[in-house]
C-alpha cells in the first residue's frame, strides 16, 4: 500500500507512527510538508522529528505536488484543509485521480461565540469535500464536546469518522521510587486563558492535604495573573513556577510527579497527556482536551467536567486517597498502547476497513481498539 501524507511540516505528534507505518512490509509512505519544522518550534528545543523509511518531500513544487497527489492507487491523507496551504493544494490536485482520500483533522468543537461561525464554514467545507473522501480520521474524537458530534454536524456521514490520537515518541525514564516528602501535581503548558491554570490554582487552594505541591511549567500572557492568584489564594509557597526547559527535562519532571493535570478550556488534543502516561505519571483531564478520549476513570486518571473547579477538586481528592498504580507498568501499557506501532497498526486497519467494498464493514462504528470511549455519539 502507498500512503501519502500532507502536513504544513514534519509534526513531531505524528511522526512516530508515521514511520512506524513505513516499517510495514508491502508499505510504502511519502510525507510531503511545507517545511520540515516551523522557527517557533526551533526556538522552543524542538528536534527534528526522526523518519525512518519515510519518503520525505519538503516544499514540493506544483508538478512534483501534483505527481504526487495523483500517484494510482495510493491513500492520500490530508491533515486540515482549511488554514493549511499544502495539504488543500494537494487535495485539490487529487482530483479524478484513481486515489483514496482521507481527511485527518483535530476536532473542533471549542464552546463560544466563535462556535457557530466555525460550524458555517466547516459545513460549506463538508459540502464542497465530503463525496471525495472515503473518511474522517478525528483526533479528540468523543464526547459531548468531541470531534464526532462536531464534524458529523457539519455532515460529514457519522460512519465514517473515526477515533484517531497524536502519537509522541517514548523517552527512556528510569522509574526509581520518588525521594520527597510532599505530593507533587504538575501543569505543564502555556501560561493563557484557555488553558484555564486559574482553575486549578482554585482547586489545589482546596485540597485539603497540606503536604501537597503544584509545580507549573510553562510562559505566557497570563502569569503575572497566575502568580498574583497564587498569593491572593495563600498558596504562593506551596506553588513552583518554573519557565520552558528542554522537552527531556520536562519528561524527567513528569516521570517525578505524582499525577498531571491539563484544565484547559478546550484543546483539540493536548499531547502532555500522552507524554506523562508513556512515563507512567496519570492525569487529570478537563473532558473538553480531546486526549481526555484516552483517559480511563481510576485506570490511568480522571476527567472531570471542564470550568469546573469543584469537580477538579474532587478528582484530585480522589486521586490522593484512592489511586493506586504501578508507575513501571502503567509506563509500559500506555507506552505500547499510545507508540508508534501500535497506532501505525490501527491507522491502517481502519482505513482499510473504510475502504472496503462491503458496505456493512463500512458501518462499524467501534471505538479505536484502545482508546477509551467515553462519550456518546450524536
């Protein structure tokens, strides 16, 4: 099989399998981005993301794009087609090609005045692309403020839409007993109001358990706020504030916490929430983060309802008298659950599944085989 991949650069939160999908004998997989890594990402510490097999095309001119898009017989996959210059030219070259397409999007169901307008123009969208594509693979899929009801209101055809994650690659972590005497919930993320650190600098203020500490990574516009709540709370000494590091360094903080927190508003995924995981640390998500559809009450964490302090507070009051987990196991599951290969394997399942001529496999609405399934579908 040939795979096509268009991206505006060389997302690390794909790449893992991505190349795991290259390493599938018979398979053979392009990867046609615009740049291999935006400057933003360059001067946070990202890597350049590692490839493997993959073919990689950067900045493909019009002939070799349209080569490309036309290859016979290939799955071309377009990640968004609105606001991504290369992934829609593609599309768009694709066109009366003998090809399959999918579209792979985040979900985009954020609450607030922006909503309706956006579901004006993902439906004009759903209705000039939708009888090309074969489906929709959604990333923050489930929900009553997931993916699913999201695009499926737009009238993209419900069947066709399917569970899918962003994929980090695993960092080696020695998982040795924590030497402290204090309970340590970490945020990792930037300092803005969606975000939504208010929330839980509310909920710890709460938290009855006052050998507990939050720690709090990250910049942005809001922390001037942040660290004036935090007095104006009296837990200013009991709160870290600590600014961007080197992704290991944050690793190795997550593998050090006792659980992670991502209270956001809304986040199409929120790819911490896979990073503390594959190093065995659980967490505590707003249902509004589209990496919530991985989170499984008591298992791996909690979820609680977003904007919600009060529901924060109970999740966290769970998690210290409750919560029992082996970090190295938890580690090794959810690594394997959340790599590359095993993403890689599902990706190609469904798709083909998508594309069989039996319209009654088509119809399989099945959450993705290892990712939880936590809200109901429209």
């Amino acid at each position: 099989m040939t795979y096509v991949f268009w991206h505006s650069y060389l997302m690390f939160h794909q790449a893992a399998y991505i190349r795991a999908l290259a390493e599938v004998p018979g398979n053979t997989v392009r990867w046609c981005v615009t740049e291999d890594l935006p400057a933003y990402y360059r001067e946070r510490g990202y890597p350049v993301p590692d490839t493997g097999k993959v073919l990689v095309h950067i900045a493909p001119t019009p002939e070799r794009t349209e080569e490309l898009a036309r290859l016979p017989g290939s799955v071309q996959v377009f990640f968004g087609l609105r606001g991504f210059a290369l992934p829609l030219t593609a599309f768009k070259a694709s066109l009366g090609a003998p090809v399959h397409r999918f579209l792979m999007t985040e979900n985009r169901y954020e609450p607030g005045a922006q909503l309706l307008p956006r579901w004006l123009v993902y439906t004009w969208d759903a209705l000039r692309y939708r009888r090309h594509l074969s489906g929709v693979f959604c990333i923050g899929h489930s929900g009553r403020y997931g993916g699913a009801r999201f695009f499926s209101a737009c009238g993209y055809p419900a069947e066709r839409i399917v569970p899918f994650v962003h994929v980090v690659d695993s960092l080696p972590v020695q998982h040795r007993p924590v030497q402290r005497d204090h309970k340590e919930i970490l945020y990792v993320g930037q300092l803005i109001v969606r975000k939504r650190v208010d929330l839980l600098l509310q909920a710890f203020s709460q938290l009855d358990l006052p050998t507990a500490r939050l720690r709090i990574i990250g910049k942005g516009d809001q922390e001037q706020h942040l660290l004036e709540l935090a007095h104006q709370l009296d837990i200013a000494e009991r709160v870290d504030f600590s600014p961007g590091m080197p992704n290991a360094d944050i690793v190795a903080a997550m593998a050090a916490a006792d659980v992670l927190v991502l209270p956001s508003r809304f986040d199409g995924w929120g790819a911490v929430v896979n990073e503390a995981l594959m190093v065995g640390t659980p967490v505590i998500s707003s249902d509004r983060c589209g990496a919530s559809d991985v989170i499984e009450n008591g298992r791996n964490g909690y979820v609680f309802e977003a904007g919600n302090a009060r529901a924060l507070l109970e999740c966290l009051e769970s998690f210290f008298r409750d919560f029992h987990w082996d970090r190295a196991a938890l580690a090794s599951a959810e690594a394997s659950r959340l790599g590359g290969p095993e993403v890689a394997a599902r990706f190609q399942l469904h798709a083909l599944r998508l594309l069989a001529p039996d319209p009654v496999a088509s119809r399989s609405t099945a959450p993705m085989e290892g990712v939880a399934h936590r809200g109901q579908q429209p």
